[in-house]
C-alpha cells in the first residue's frame, strides 16, 4: 500500500506559460467544504483533485465544476 499524501487542489491558469495555483488541505472534508468557493476562484471554473483513496494503492484524481444549479459536483474521476 502507498503511503497516504494529503489531498491538494489545482485551479487551472489556462495557459501554458502560467503555472496552475496548488493548495493542499489537512483532509478532503477540509477540501470539499471548501469546494464552491475554489470553484468559483478558478479562472476557467474548474478545479483538479488529487488524492489517496484509503485502502487503495496510487492516486485518484477527481474534476469538479458547478452543476445547473451552481453545485460543486465531480465530472470526470479516476486512477491516475
């Protein structure tokens, strides 16, 4: 099993010559109560999740953006 890492948050710049903003959280809870507000930061209103799945070897990615009715929810997710 890997070691756990603490998830972090990449808001994308949306350009290639502009490093994305990383912010990383104490836990995940701590990460999606922070969600909308994350969401609503990020120039192109997205933003990456990293993180370790307990019980689970490697890291799992999630996408968030608003729904229709400006919800965080989670877009694309997967093993990276």
């Amino acid at each position: 099993m890997a070691k756990p890492f603490r998830p972090h948050a990449h808001l994308d710049s949306g350009y290639h010559h502009i490093p994305d903003e990383v912010m990383v959280f104490p836990t995940y809870a701590d990460l999606k109560r922070e969600m909308k507000y994350l969401i609503e930061k990020a120039p192109n209103k997205m933003v990456r999740v990293y993180r370790h799945r307990r019980g689970d070897w490697g890291e799992w990615y999630e996408h968030w953006e608003f729904n229709h009715k400006r919800k965080p929810h989670i877009v694309k997710e997967g093993w990276c």
